[in-house]
C-alpha cells in the first residue's frame, strides 16, 4: 500500500477512536448453533446401512485391492451385477447378450470379494430377460450348493423404464410391460425362489416420490406403478427398492418427505403387517449435471443424504458405483472434477486423451464421504436429532451402545471456516478435548485428532467433521427403553398412543413422559402412570413425531423409545366437507379438484383457505374461482356466479399445482374460517 494510503487510513481509524465508534473485524463470525437432543431418537443404525454398487463390466471387481478399499470405508452391502445389466444378466453361463462382460466378474467371484470386504451381498434377479425358475436356480446355487446365504434378492431393476411410460432404458422381453405384469411376475419369482430358501428377502422395484414416473397413470392401468405392484405383489415381498439421483446438492430436506410417502402407500396398499416391509435405496448418487461428483461439494452432499436416510429407517443406501469411468470433466471448487460416478478411479481418459483421471484405485471425494459416515455411525449406534440455526452447516448425531455420542458436522461453505456451538440435551459430556475426525477439500485421508471441546468447534471450509463424546460419568442403572409405540384412535386433535412397558432399574418406574420432536427440541405432549396415554392437545391435519421415555422415583430417565410418526386426521364432522382428487399427474405437477360441500347454514359468498406443506409446491392456475397465492398460503373466493352454497350443495373447482420435491397434499381446509372435514 502507498504510504500515503497508509496515512489516511491511520488518520480514519484515529478519529473513530476519538469518536468512540466501534471499528468491524473481519474475523467476526457469528456462531453456528448446532442443537444434540439425546432424548430425541430416530432410527437405529442397521447392519447393511453404508453399500455401493458392483458391475460386471468392471474388470477389477474381484480384485483384493478393491475388496480391501471397500472394507477400509466400512462399506457393509455389495449389490450385483450392475444396474441395466441386472435386466441382461445370465448367471450360469456368465453372459449379457447386448452388454459388455469383464473377465473375472461372475458371481462367485463377485462373493469372494463380498466376504474379503466384510459386508453382505444383495442381488438383482433377472426379470428384463429372465425368469422365475433362473432366479430360483440362482437362489439353490448361492444358498444351497454353495452356502453363500445370500439374504437381499431383488426382482429386476427400475422396471418402470422398459416404456410402458414412454422412456426406455431397461430390457424387458414381456409383451404386456405394465405394472399389473411386473406384480404378476414379482409373486411368481417369490414364490418359486421361496420355495428354495425361505429365509431370503425379496425386493420389488418402486418408482421414487416425485421422480419420473412416479405419479404417472398409464393408460390401461389401475393406478400408478407403486399402487399396482403394492397392491398385488405387497404380501410376497419383503422390501421396497428405490432409486435416487437428485441432481444437486440441496436436496436432502427431500428424504422425510420421500420415506414417509414411500410408508404411507405401502401402508395403504399392503394393509395389516406392512410395518414388515423394509426400504432399500440400492441406487444413490448426487449426479449433479454442473460437476461435483468426485470433489468435495459431491462428498458433503453424500454423507448429509446417507444420514439423513439411515436416520428415516432405510436400511441400505448404495452408491452408484465403485467405479464407473470419466464424464464430463470441470473445476469444482479448486479441484479437476471427473464427471465420474464412481468411488474410486478407473484411471480412465476422455476421448480425445486430453484429460486422464488419478491412478487406478485412487479414491474420489464421496469415497471419503462414506468413510467418515461409517466411522460416525456404527451399526447398533441409534440416530437422536440434530439441527443448526444456519444452513451452511447441517448437523446429525447417533447415541452409541456404550453411552458414547458422536456429532456429524458438514460446513457447506466453501471461503471460510465456520466456528460452531453445540448445546446438548439429554447428555453431559466429558470435559476436555473430544476425538475429531475430519476431511477437508481436496484431502486424501481423514485425519483424528483430540482439539477444541465438547461444546465448541471450528469446521474447516467445504469439510466433513465427526466429533466422538464419552459421558461426563459412568452409566448409573436406569430404566430401559419403553418398548415401540403405537398409535390408534387419531381424530384431529387427538390420538391414543400405546407402548410395552420398559423395565425398571434398581427403583421403581412412576411415570412415562410422551414427547413430541419438534425440530432437535423435545416439547412433552403428556406423561402417564400406565402404558397408553390420549392426548388431546393437538393440531388437525398435523404429523407428529414422538419418543416415550420412562422416569423412575429417583428422576432417574431412560432412553428414549423408538419414535412413532402418525398424522391428525380434520373433524369427523364439520358444517363443510373438501375432497381433493388428482385428475392427472406428471410428476412435476397435477391437476387437481376440490369438491366443497356445505353441511350448514345456506352460505352466500364464501372464501376456501388452505396451505401448501412444502416451499417446494406452487399454485400454477386455477379455474371456477378466484385463485391467489401468498408464501404458501392460498385463498380462493367464489366467482359471482357460484358463490351461493344452499345446505347441502357442492361445487367443484380445479387448480394446476407444482412441485419439485415430494408431493405432500393439502390436508386441512377452512371454509369462511371452519375447518372442513377433508373427505
């Protein structure tokens, strides 16, 4: 800096002091937030949580190295053969008539590198080109002959591509391609593969909420895919199988709404027993089309996804793939990007052999992602809630068996490090320096450490941080969990919750609390001396999370039960009733119609008020009435000439709504201020 500068910059920085005019520093970061409620519990952490994905065009897929690198990462599921290739895939003679077969790749060799690596196979049955008794055939190899004890089988792979829905990508020789056939075909390859080993577990394809084709209703067909194939093959399978590729890297927000969809309509069309059914995502990648896929904006959004759906009950999630080969190759954030799907590096180079990718085997950023997720959460660990106040910085956190805790932080933002503070509840941590593991952009390891505290911590720009907590003193005997609740009698303000009794510890129980998880805070809805409590505090049309804890004479609390989701339902009764129906949908938006009945008074002008539950969804038009929208609010107003509703009339109006996410419907409407029961 000239010296002149200098000099009236001292003389500016002299007369603020002289004015008492405090002066900003650059350094000043306000704090984020981050909130750990132990008492709080979401899913356990499953055996097979943390997968990827095998193909048989990959000639090192039974290589040592790479079943070495794969157990080094904690990876706990190998899937076969290989996406499509599921669909074209002979395992007796090793073939896929129109695909490329390494050497080296068949299924025995595939197991070998399964059983080096640690983890556990799930494979994808031949429905494209295939058949029921070639399934069953490899059921009797694996299991029988060999004794490999295959568990996971899944009937083809995204069979909704074979272009019943216009799209083809996925082989499929039947000449009837609909969902009706698919079920027809899943419960006999059930059946004839059950009939070898019953212990296997059987997965059929469903389409993702609010992915192409979900929603779509073909001609000729009942209903959508999921509802047909739930509908006629729900009481032969085992599991449902999606498929994400969000496309970029905010998506997570997505994963309560995509799960709890994917429940409800299995809830809906399976019926009694339907909680048996598992969720696996046997396809994950971010696939973003802007770069990011192998450098670290792609790790960050790996491990927040991952977490986020291990937390919502999946109990797999498996990356696309272990190594797929260069693409479309950019500069994300410092760093060449690869356009390359996989975790580790083919050593691959474009066309043209301007750009080559690292040495074969090297891993990828999200291979690290995986990594840090598998050391943060172990299997038999439980997720509890966490949140932060500010979204460059997501949080999430898992309760060990041992009365460990550990806290996953991702710091999104890419020029500064974030400090962060870390309240707790439900848990006292030691005092001193906590083990931290972190990876940084651009790092080829993650490092440990012992630094900063159990309370505070500074994360690293564009990093993965996981931060290992022991309890300020030894467990004391306390009550054990209260088994799983259960809900029945929902209304629309209360609902009747129920759980098996936990054991006492050394002093009595007296009491068990119910809490609502409202974010990462515990708000208690209720306690009880029994084991069932109604509550009747609650809002219509509202979901609700709740974990039952028990308290003993001593104050002394246990954990927290497994947590239970329901939602309100409108009033049984009301002086007006609202059916909302979807005339069509294409996956992105839907036509919809309200049919609004009034039950009292003759009305004579009346104005229909509703919200919609994700900032995800819009109102594209409407018609039959005066439609606006404001945030997520919208009204509707009568038009001059059908703004008389005599007792007992209807009227119907229509509407184009938008969505970019899961498709949560409106379910709570008011008519002139009453809440309408929604039909």
């Amino acid at each position: 800096m000239p010296r002149t500068l200098l000099r009236a910059a001292s003389a500016v920085l002299l007369t603020l002091a002289a004015l008492n005019v405090p002066t900003a520093h650059a350094d000043e970061v306000t704090p984020v937030e981050v909130t750990v409620n132990a008492r709080a519990a979401l899913a356990p952490v499953p055996e097979t949580g943390i997968g990827t994905n095998h193909a048989i065009w990959d000639t090192h897929l039974g290589a040592d190295e790479s079943a070495d690198l794969l157990k080094d990462a904690g990876m706990k599921l190998l899937r076969y053969p290989g996406g499509s290739y599921s669909d074209i895939y002979h395992w007796a003679d090793h073939t896929a008539p129109g695909g490329y077969v390494a050497p080296n790749t068949d299924f025995d060799t595939f197991m070998r590198g399964v059983r080096r690596t640690g983890g556990q196979p799930m494979v994808t049955a031949n429905y494209g080109t295939g058949t029921a008794e070639e399934a069953a055939a490899w059921v009797r190899h694996a299991n029988v002959t060999k004794g490999y004890g295959v568990k996971y089988w899944e009937i083809g792979n995204e069979n909704y591509g074979n272009g019943h829905y216009g799209s083809a990508w996925e082989a499929d020789d039947h000449a009837d391609k609909s969902p009706a056939e698919y079920a027809r075909h899943v419960v006999a390859y059930s059946d004839a593969m059950k009939a070898v080993d019953p212990t296997i577990k059987i997965g059929a394809v469903l389409t993702t909420p609010a992915n192409w084709p979900d929603g779509i209703v073909a001609d000729g067909d009942a209903g959508t895919w999921n509802d047909v194939v739930l509908e006629a093959a729900g009481s032969k399978i085992d599991f449902v199988i999606l498929h994400w590729y969000p496309g970029a890297f905010d998506k997570t927000s997505h994963v309560p709404d995509l799960i709890q969809l994917t429940r409800r309509q299995i809830a809906e069309h399976v019926g009694s027993g339907s909680e048996r059914i598992g969720i696996a995502m046997t396809e994950f990648n971010t696939g973003s089309s802007s770069g990011g896929t192998t450098t670290q904006p792609g790790a960050l959004a790996a491990a927040d996804a991952y977490a986020t759906l291990l937390a919502q009950g999946v109990f797999t999630v498996d990356w696309w793939n272990v190594r797929n080969g260069i693409g479309n190759v950019t500069q994300v954030e410092g760093h060449t990007d690869y356009g390359d799907f996989g975790l580790l590096s083919s050593g691959t180079c474009t066309s043209d052999g301007s750009v080559c990718e690292p040495q074969l085997n090297t891993p990828f950023a999200p291979y690290y992602a995986l990594q840090m997720v598998s050391r943060f959460a172990h299997p038999g660990d439980r997720f509890i809630r966490a949140a932060t106040d500010q979204a460059k910085v997501s949080a999430h956190a898992v309760r060990r068996s041992n009365g460990d805790l550990a806290v996953l932080l991702i710091n999104t933002s890419s020029d500064a490090s974030s400090p962060v503070t870390i309240g707790y509840s439900g848990f006292r941590p030691a005092s001193g320096a906590p083990t931290v593991l972190t990876h940084t952009n651009g790092a080829t390891s993650i490092t440990s450490s012992a630094t900063g505290s159990a309370t505070s911590q500074t994360l690293p720009p564009l990093s993965l941080t996981t931060i290992v907590l022991r309890p300020a003193a030894a467990p004391v005997s306390l009550p054990g969990a209260p088994g799983q609740p259960t809900v029945s009698d929902v209304a629309d303000k209360a609902a009747t919750i129920s759980w098996p009794a936990a054991s006492a510890g050394p002093r009595p129980i007296v009491k068990y609390e119910v809490h609502r998880q409202n974010g990462a805070v515990s708000e208690q809805i209720g306690e009880t001396t029994g084991t069932s409590l109604t509550v009747d505090n609650l809002k219509p049309g509202t979901p609700y999370t709740v974990n039952v804890i028990a308290r003993d004479s001593g104050g002394g609390v246990s954990s927290p039960s497994a947590p239970l989701t329901f939602t309100t339902g409108t009033p049984a009764s009301s002086s007006c009733s609202v059916r909302l129906t979807k005339q069509s949908d294409w996956a992105s938006g839907y036509v919809g119609a309200l049919d609004i009945t009034n039950h009292g008074a003759p009305v004579n002008g009346w104005t229909l008020n509703f919200s919609w539950p994700r900032t995800w969804q819009s109102l594209g038009s409407g018609w039959s009435a005066v439609w606006t929208q404001n945030g997520q609010d919208v009204k509707v107003v009568n038009e001059p000439g059908n703004g008389s509703l005599p007792t007992g009339t209807s009227t119907t109006i229509g509407f184009v709504g938008n969505y970019s996410g899961p498709n949560v419907l409106p379910a709570v409407f008011t008519l002139n201020g009453t809440v309408c029961t929604t039909r």
